[in-house]
C-alpha cells in the first residue's frame, strides 16, 4: 500500500510539471503528411457510438463493395479518400472560386462521423445497417441558428446533411429509404457514366430478391419502393454503352432525364447547372456523385471506367452553379484504390470533390470568387484587410510547403 501510495504522488507530481517536450515544442500542429486525420482533419467522433452527439454536417465512410458487377475494391474507398484529404485543413481551406473557407467562415458545425460497420458477408444485413445507421444520424440535433432543412422537412424540424464516402453506388439505396423516412419522395442529381436504374428482374437474372439489387440496379429499385421523385430527377455526365433504346424508355419512365457527357460541349458548366436546377426544382434534393463520371485519365481507380468523361474542373463548375437547390445529403461512391496511380490521383481528385460539395452543402448564397480575370473581389478584399485576427499564424500549419 505503501509503495502505491509513493507511486501515486511521484504520477501527480510528475504530470503538474513540463516535461521536455511539452516545454520545447508543445502545441506543434501536425504537419500535413503526418498525424491520424480525418476527412479534412476535421473533428474526429464515431458519432453512432455517442447518442446524441449533434452535428450541422457529417462526413460519413460506407465501405461497401459486395453489390459490384465488375471490379471489386470500393470498400477501401472512404479510406482512400480520407488520405487523398491529408493536405485540406482548417489553416489551408479557403476556396477562392466560393470565396470562403467551409471550415472557418460559416459557423457550421462539420464533424467527421468515422464509418459505418458493414457486413461484408450479409447483403441485406448490410443494406439494413446502412439505412439504420444513416436514419440514426438524421435525427441528430443541429447548431441552433442553422436553417437549411426545416422547410422542406415533413416534421418541420432542422435535420443534419450528411456526405457519404463509398462504397459501391448500390449504399444510395439505404440512403435513399432513410430520406424518405423525413422528407418523402427525393429528387435525385446523380452524376454517373452509368445509369444504374436497370431492371433487377433482368440484369443478370432474379435468383433471389438480393441478387436483384445490385450497383446497376438499385435506383430502380428505389424507385419501386418509392424512395424517388419520378417527375424531378437526372443524371448527368451519361456516356456508357447501352443494351438499346429500350434501357433509355425505362431510364424514363423510373423518373429520370439523361444529360450526356457530350452536352457540356453545347451547354457549357453553366448551361448543364442551369438545366439540371430547372429539373431538380424546389423540393429536396439528393447528389449522388460516382466517380467514374471523371475521364479515366484523371480518375482511373473505379470499377467500371469509361473512356470520355469529364474533367475534375468542368465537374466543380457545375457543381458551383448548383447553390439555391435544397440538396439534403450528397455522396462521393465507387473509388477503389487498389486501381490508383501511385500518385493517388483518383483519391485527391475525389477528396478535391468532396470538398466542393461541403461547400455547396454551406452555401446560402451563389459563390463569389475572391479573384476573377486578374481582380481580387472588392467585398472581399474589404472584409480581408479589416481583418485584425492574427489569421497570418494559421500559416503554421503549412510549414512543410514553405
């Protein structure tokens, strides 16, 4: 008892004075290549495992892959993604064409979630785990003053938007129900090279009734089971090689309009966000964002790659041209990284990504960029100038680029 006592007061004593480290070099941020980070180095929680732990947004990790059709590895995709954000930081998170920083400027409390535990053996238990997890997380409490889904919510009530990293595209579908579950029928804005709303009963056969959802299938799926506004949803960045007309009749008729890589060449960024709002409405809204609708060249880490996609700089213009929909979640899915370039491209370009649709999920107002052909904004440049904050020390955050 004796010798615990000594060792007891020797802990106090030593934990109330410095220690080297701590008197030398205490508070040193992690650089951007080192520390355990998530998504952004955002605030880390398993939020599933804190009842009642609230949040405005959520980024949230499905690492799904036993739906896929072709190449597996999606799984590790949330993963991947999470890497690809290791430079992104509250110190380094100013986006000059929204003009704002995500992090810092609009008062939001954005959490990173950690993932969802899924069945890798179990398709229905898996899909029953996603919607229940995903469902548990709506009903969060939000930052008091945050107003974006109150209005359109069928309870009245302000509920958090999550973005979900995949995951194959088959994790929709549980998003899809859980949705439904606060905000009815959703108008979908999904960003494919595939349209994924093939009949279960025919692509590959209808063994059972799992073997009929798949990543290919599911939206059809959704829309059978009325998780889909049919009158108000699109797919855009659409290039893949069809069965005939007769998939486009029935693309139809589950409630989406087709926007084909090639109409950016008509349209622009512009026309193709201007279209896809007139479409998408007034109701809510739900991005689901696969990255194969990025060309191979840029994005080669993905299950089912087609040649002609668009460009990680076309796709952020759209995506900024979107401000003013009620968008009430949005995902990245279908990186798989075993398929990436040494260099990651496919994981910085889908964290790149993600990134621009936290920024959409913030905005209140269209973006204003902070320079434009050579000009720093004037508001901005105001607003930065009267700054007296001492943000200059932020740069400490960034010293292994200096």
């Amino acid at each position: 008892m004796r010798l615990t006592a000594l060792f007891a007061a020797l802990t106090a004593v030593a934990s109330v004075a410095a220690e080297p480290w701590q008197e030398k070099y205490g508070g040193t941020p992690d650089l951007t290549y080192s520390g355990v980070a998530g998504f952004g180095r955002l605030p880390w929680e398993r939020c599933l495992e804190k009842p009642g732990y609230g949040f405005d947004i959520a980024v949230l990790g499905m690492p799904f892959d036993t739906s896929v059709s072709y190449r597996p590895g999606a799984r590790f995709g949330p993963h991947a993604i999470r890497s690809g954000s290791r430079r992104h930081g509250p110190a380094r998170s100013f986006l000059i064409p929204w003009g704002t920083s995500v992090t810092q400027d609009t008062g939001l409390h954005i959490v990173d979630c950690n993932d969802v535990p899924i069945s890798p053996y179990d398709n229905a238990l898996a899909i029953d785990e996603m919607q229940v997890a995903y469902a548990t997380l709506l009903d969060r409490p939000t930052s008091p003053d945050t107003h974006f889904t109150r209005h359109i919510a069928k309870d009245g009530k302000e509920h958090p938007r999550i973005l979900t990293l995949g995951g194959d595209h088959t994790i929709v579908l549980p998003i899809l129900g859980a949705l439904t579950d606060v905000y009815g029928p959703i108008s979908v804005l999904h960003f494919d090279a595939h349209l994924d709303t093939w009949n279960g009963n025919e692509l590959g056969g209808a063994h059972t009734e799992q073997h009929k959802v798949t990543h290919g299938t599911f939206f059809w799926k959704a829309y059978e089971l009325g998780y889909i506004n049919d009158k108000t949803s699109a797919h855009a960045g659409i290039r893949t090689r069809l069965n005939s007309m007769r998939d486009l009749l029935h693309d139809e008729a589950v409630g989406f309009q087709v926007f084909t890589t090639d109409d950016i060449d008509e349209m622009g960024p512009e026309g193709i966000a201007t279209k896809l709002k007139k479409r998408l409405g007034n109701g809510p809204v739900y991005l689901s964002f696969d990255i194969d609708t990025i060309d191979p060249s840029m994005a080669p880490a993905t299950g089912t790659p087609e040649s002609g996609g668009w460009t990680t700089r076309e796709v952020k213009r759209i995506v900024r041209g979107l401000v003013g929909l009620n968008i009430v979640g949005a995902d990245i899915v279908e990186v798989s990284p075993a398929y990436d370039t040494n260099a990651e491209l496919t994981a910085m370009a889908a964290a790149d990504l993600a990134q621009e649709f936290l920024a959409l999920l913030a905005a209140k107002e269209a973006p204003v960029a902070a320079v434009k052909g050579g000009v720093l904004d004037k508001n901005l440049r105001a607003k930065a100038e009267a700054d007296t904050s001492g943000a200059r020390g932020q740069f400490i955050d960034n010293r292994d680029e200096l």
